[in-house]
C-alpha cells in the first residue's frame, strides 16, 4: 500500500512540458541562383530548426488551409555569409493573400531561428 501510494505521489509531481501542436506542412528547398550549398556548412541543421519552427508558429496553425506547402529558395545573407535566409511562399496561388503565405527567416552561426511573416502585404 505505502509503495503504491510513494508511486502515485511521484507521477502526479512529475512536471509534465506543455504539448505544441504542429501542422503538417510541405516544403520544396531550393539553393538561389549562384549559391554554392558547400558554403553552407550548418544549412541541413537550420532546415530541420526551420520546419519544426514553421510548423508550430501561429500563423501556421491558424490557416483556413488544409495542407500549406511552400516553394523555399535559401541562400546566404549578404550582408553576413555565416547567416542563412530564407525566403517561403505558398505553392497554392489561390491562397497568396493569407498571412501565413509569405514569409523570411534566417538562420544565424548558433542556429538560432527567426522568422517574419508578411502578413498578407
């Protein structure tokens, strides 16, 4: 009985992580014009922080739109190459307005991920 109830005790303390809910999105990468992927040594680490990112941001999760599928080019910043960005639109014309349709993101040195949506401009 004591060891069922120190069981019970240690379940119901355990800290359990808010769950994120992530909407299934589609995306085609492709490396801009003049761009050598060989210069892009953390560029797979940042496509995968970049997805799991999409799909939990909110204006993802918000869309109307069964299944969003974006057409990605990636290339590196300009201003600083150790920086990657990214430039996302919807594949589906028909839904270009939404917010969640047009979007950047970058990716710096530490993978750090930040993403702006155009909202619809």
């Amino acid at each position: 009985m004591l060891l069922a109830f120190l069981i019970l005790l240690l379940f119901s303390c355990a800290k359990k992580e808010p769950e994120v809910d992530f909407k299934p999105i589609q995306i085609r990468w492709n490396l801009a014009e003049g761009e050598d992927e060989t210069q892009m040594p953390r560029k797979d680490e940042c496509v995968i922080l970049l997805t799991a990112r999409l799909m939990a941001e909110p204006a993802v999760q918000a869309s109307t739109a069964g299944e969003l599928s974006y057409e990605v080019t990636y290339s590196r910043s300009p201003e600083n190459p150790e920086i990657l960005k990214f430039d996302g639109i919807c594949r589906d014309l028909s839904i270009m307005d939404k917010p969640e349709c047009r979007w950047e993101a970058t990716c710096d040195a530490d993978c750090k991920i930040v993403v702006n949506f155009h909202n619809g401009d």
